[in-house]
C-alpha cells in the first residue's frame, strides 16, 4: 500500500500543478510492484459470482492453513479462525476488503483512472455482507461450514 500511496501522491501533486513526474528506476520497479500485487488481489474486482468464488477458495485455504498451524503447534493467524462459521467468514472477507484491497484500488485508481470501475466493484462486495441475514450473502464457503471445527 505504502508504494502505491506514494507513487499517487506524486501523480497527484504533478496534476496539481508541481513539475512534471519523472520516474525512476526505482519507480518503474515499484509500480511493477504494485501491478503485480494489485493483479494478485483483483478477484473482487471481477463479476459477483467470480468474485465470490474466488473468496470462497481464499476462505478454504486459510481455513486448512489455519488447521495446519493448529496441528504444528504454531500460533494461529486470528482471521483464520473458526472459518466454519458464517460470520467469521463474513468477518474475514469484510476485513480483507476494507483494510487491504479496497485501499490498494484506490491508490490504482490515481495512477490508472480507467481502472475505478474495478474499485467500484470491490467496494460494492463489501456493502453486499448484511451481517444481520448473513444467509443473503452468497460468499459463505457452504463446505466449511458442513465440515465444521
């Protein structure tokens, strides 16, 4: 996010009337970064049922990495546990949304402008999870949820 957010910035205060951005080396290493991690986090960028199935899958593997650690003995990430719940689920993939891709986007949005109808998409996920009827939301990973603890 930090590389992203900087790189935005200095686009930014060039729109606002600063001398013109020359890139780096450095740079064009960083935004090759930036492409590369925002392409690894683009699945709620796609269409609903894309989107939800990739986060489904995302659930599943942190669901048995989460049994992995637990089996090794080694401390459990705290947003993968009990991932056999509904709200935990929902809990999850709402923070992975706000905290991680939602800001990202966002920052690909002042360098890539044609890219905000993809943000878009990512904030619309995120005002899908109605934690009051977590059965409306149809990114609940139903085979964890059968397989339980």
């Amino acid at each position: 996010k930090a590389l992203v957010q900087d790189l935005g910035e200095r686009v930014q205060r060039q729109n606002a009337g600063d001398p013109p951005f020359l890139p780096t080396p450095e740079d064009a290493q960083a935004l090759l970064k930036i492409v590369v991690h925002a392409s690894d986090l683009s699945g709620q960028c796609m269409e609903p049922d894309v989107a939800y199935e990739f986060g489904r899958r995302v659930l599943e593997e942190f669901y048995y990495q989460a049994h992995k650690e637990r089996a090794e003995q080694l401390p459990e990430s705290v947003f993968m546990k009990n991932l056999h719940l509904p709200l935990s689920q929902a809990k999850a993939q709402l923070g992975f949304l706000h905290y991680v891709v939602c800001p990202l986007w966002k920052h690909m949005c002042v360098l890539f402008p044609e890219l905000e109808p993809l943000a878009a998409k990512v904030e619309e996920r995120a005002t899908e999870i109605d934690f009051d009827n977590l059965s409306s939301w149809r990114g609940v990973n139903e085979k964890l949820v059968e397989q339980g603890e």
